[in-house]
C-alpha cells in the first residue's frame, strides 16, 4: 500500500502506483504528515516499512557509490557529488557507500558531498548553518519529492557528517526559480531531468559561484526520476502560471510552445525560413 498527501503529489507520481494496483491512501497534509502515519503502522501494526526509513532500502542505494567509484578507476579524490535532500535517505546511502569503500580500502579518500535543498524546505540547510536541528514547515516546491520539513533520515545524516564527512560535507540552499531554471537549461542540452535534478543543477552552480568546489573538478549530479514525472510543471513555466506561493515567474528564453500552422510543407518551410533545393 501506498500513502501519499492528497493534492501534493503530480498526476504522473500517482499514475505509479495506481497502474500497478498499489492500495493508494491519500492522506490531508504533506509528506511529513503521512510520514507520521506510516511510523505508527510499522511500529504498531502487522506493516513492514518500505521508505526511506528502512535500512535494506539504504543498503540496496549505496550501489550508486560502488558504481560511480568503479566507473573513475577507484578514484574519487577530487569528486564532488550533488544531490537533493527530501527525506535525506539518497544521501545517507551515498555516504555509507563511499565509507563502505574506503573501509575496504578500495578507495584513498572520501569525495566531496554537496546536498541541495529548496527554500521552502531546507531543515538540512538550516542546521549546517546554525549548528543546530530544527523541523521546518515546508511551503509549496516544485521539487515535489523533496518537500519534507523533518527528513526521517536526517539523524543518519548528523552521524555521518560529524563521524566522517565534517570537511567533506556542504549543504546549499536555491530558490524556486533557480530550480526550474536548472531542469530546464539541463534538459535543452540534452539530457533528462526532474525538478529534483533541477535542484542538483541549481545548486552545482552555486556551490562553483560560492567558491566551494573547482568548475574544474570532477561531478556527479544526481537526478531522481524521470523528468516527465513532474511535467505539469514545465507546462506551468511555460505558461507563466506558478501560483504566487512558488515564487517562479518564466523567463521569456525558457518558454517553449507548439506553433499550428494549417497549411502545405511550403508554408511551414516559410515559417522556418528554409530555402528549396
């Protein structure tokens, strides 16, 4: 069974779990909310918990650190890897999957990570900065997945950070517009992003502005999903039609719309200005 925030999770996220005749329970609130609820039925009931919170999914994710170490020869002294924060079990597994390596003695070193959140929902962010935790209450992302307010991996976080990656460990925070800006500058080069990946886009560039990592040194760039997977919010970019909540407002070079011409291979050819053979 699936639990999800009714109203806070895209057509195409919800088509998911549907179309694999998942039991979908939609639940008032955010992810934070149905967070606590699964808790409560694992703990208290016949339930066996599938999220984040689980340590065999952490285990299954930290093959993203075997591979991507393999994939350089073992060497990872001057990568840096990106990725978002939403329930921060992405990133625990990342880390205990480099440690796991540098246990083993298959790598020298620890890469550099580098975590990105959203303004409306940047609880990591926040305790890097001030040195202490506190649960935010998020507001409206695009980087839907991401939009947790009180990541239940975040302990996992602390330990890690403060036992292995206190040098190694950034956290950085972007906007709303920057995010969309990312997935969709990302995406006109060719590749495949989600808002989430927007947010690693985003954030990449900040940490290079900030002077945190070397535009010269080694990236990986983490995107979780496919991008069609929150379309809709490409469509309201180009469409300039964000609620205020969001703080994004489209820029006309990023707008993308069909054109209908009702007409012969010679008028389209006149549109686009081509000339015959």
């Amino acid at each position: 069974m699936v639990l999800l925030p009714r109203g806070k999770v895209t057509p195409q996220q919800l088509s998911q779990p549907l179309g694999s005749g998942a039991t979908v329970i939609e639940l008032p609130g955010v992810f934070d909310d149905c967070m606590r609820v699964v808790e409560d039925l694992a703990e208290n009931y016949e339930v066996f918990l599938l999220n984040s919170k689980n340590p065999v999914r952490i285990n299954g994710q930290k093959s993203f650190s075997y591979e991507v170490a393999q994939q350089l020869g073992w060497d990872v002294s001057d990568l840096s890897v990106i990725l978002p924060i939403g329930n921060a079990g992405n990133i625990t597994a990342v880390m205990e999957g480099f440690i796991d390596l540098l246990r083993l003695k298959i790598i020298e070193s620890l890469p550099t990570v580098i975590g990105v959140q959203s303004e409306h929902a940047d609880p990591v962010y926040r305790w890097r900065m001030a040195g202490n935790y506190q649960p935010v209450k998020v507001v409206p992302s695009v980087a839907q997945a991401a939009m947790i307010g009180d990541p239940v991996s975040f302990p996992k976080v602390r330990q890690l950070v403060e036992e292995h990656f206190e040098t190694r460990f950034f956290a950085i925070r972007v906007s709303e517009q920057e995010i969309m800006e990312g997935m969709l500058t990302a995406n006109r080069h060719g590749h495949v992003v989600c808002t989430q990946g927007g947010e690693s886009v985003a954030g990449l560039k900040k940490a290079i502005e900030n002077g945190i990592i070397s535009p010269d040194s080694r990236l990986i760039i983490d995107s979780t999903s496919h991008q069609l997977k929150f379309s809709e919010f490409q469509g309201m970019y180009f469409e300039d039609s964000f609620p205020d909540e969001y703080e994004v407002s489209a820029r006309e070079e990023l707008k993308n719309e069909p054109v209908f011409i009702d007409g012969s291979a010679s008028d389209v050819a006149e549109y686009l200005k081509l000339r015959k053979k």
